[in-house]
C-alpha cells in the first residue's frame, strides 16, 4: 500500500509551559514527524471511517524523548511522501509496533507502507 492512500501530513511538535501538541506544517523541511492512518485498519474498514492514526516523531529533528507517543523514534528520509522512508534513529527500531489497539508492525519504505 502507498503512503499516499493514508492520507499522510507532516507534523512540527511544541512545547508551551506544561502543554505538548503538534501543529501540521506543509513540507518535509519543516517537519519533526507524521501521522497517517492505520493501514491495518485501513485495510480491515474499507477506507478512512473508523481508522485510527499512526503518529511518529523524529528525535534527530528535535522532538524529545519526553513526547508522546513514545518510545520509538525515526529519521524521516526523503524528499515528499512518495519516497519517504522512515528509517531507525541511533538505538531504536525501524520498524513501527503500536503497543495498543490493533498493534499494526509494519515499514514504511521508499512512499511504500508494507507489514513487518
């Protein structure tokens, strides 16, 4: 499946006095991370409805290990979402494993998402 029919968006994290949240930005350069939807899901409902998202954080781009959801980390390379690969950050995995809910393993790997 291709990233593209997750409907991915970049994210930057903040941090202002004791709230954490993320706002969406429009390029890779500016991102710290990305979330899409579920493909597991995805793939189980038919589409976008009832679908949860996947959110991952890229340390080497400034979010800190304190942010959730943690604690798996990501280099985000590429240049779009077509060839993005999400590759590991020293000492972490790079695959993706939600710990809850439906616990997708999975890759995402040159724009393509594939199960671990």
């Amino acid at each position: 499946m291709r990233l593209t029919q997750l409907e991915p968006m970049w994210l930057r994290w903040k941090e202002e006095d004791s709230r954490q949240f993320f706002s969406n930005v429009d390029s890779i350069e500016e991102a710290q991370g990305i979330r899409f939807l579920c493909p597991k899901c995805f793939q189980a409902n038919g589409g976008r409805v009832g679908t949860h998202q996947v959110l991952c954080w890229s340390s080497s781009r400034g979010v800190p290990a304190h942010a959730t959801p943690g604690p798996g980390r990501w280099r985000l390379v590429g240049t779009n979402f077509e060839d993005l690969t999400l590759d590991c950050e020293p000492g972490k995995s790079r695959s993706v494993l939600l710990l809850g809910g439906c616990a997708w393993h999975g890759f995402v790997t040159n724009g393509e998402v594939t199960l671990a």
